[in-house]
C-alpha cells in the first residue's frame, strides 16, 4: 500500500473505533465506605448505608431499585444512609 492509501483507510477505522469507546459507559465505582460504625449490621444493609449516603451527596443514582424492593436490610440501611449524610451535608 501506498501512503495515501494507508491514510485513507486508517482514517475512518480510527473514527469509528473513537467513537464507540466514547459511547461506553465507565463502570460503577464502588460507594465510599461511610464514616460511621457499622458493625453488627449486615452487608446488605451496610451496601445500602453506603448507596445512600453516597446518594445525598450527588445526583448520579446510586439506589439498586430491584434490591431495594426485595431486600428490607438494603432498604433500612439506604433509607438511614441518606437520611443521616442529607442533615450532615447542609
């Protein structure tokens, strides 16, 4: 190939490779571990303290609406965890 030619087709491949990277969605971090003890409470529950929290502090959503339905530890702990860091952050 020549030159011109390899530019040609390097071209659009690397456009269309840039822009399906850019259409893909970085993976969920992890929720910060909060700043209270937690301990004695279960891990859904301390999941959901975490969601919470870390809820009233952004707008990005963090409540797993499923698990939040079907799992009363996860509810109590996101329902406590955005309560309690919402009065803290004002």
């Amino acid at each position: 190939m020549t030159g011109r030619k390899m530019r040609v087709t390097v071209g659009p491949i690397t456009v269309a490779v840039l822009l399906v990277a850019g259409c893909a969605t970085p993976p969920r971090s992890p929720a910060p571990q909060p700043q209270v003890n937690l301990s004695g409470f279960s891990a859904a529950f301390k999941q959901g303290y975490a969601d919470g929290c870390e809820q009233a502090h952004t707008p990005a959503p963090r409540k797993d609406g499923r698990r939040f339905q079907r799992d009363s530890d996860y509810a109590a702990g996101w329902n406590d965890g955005y309560s309690i860091c919402r009065r803290r952050s004002r």
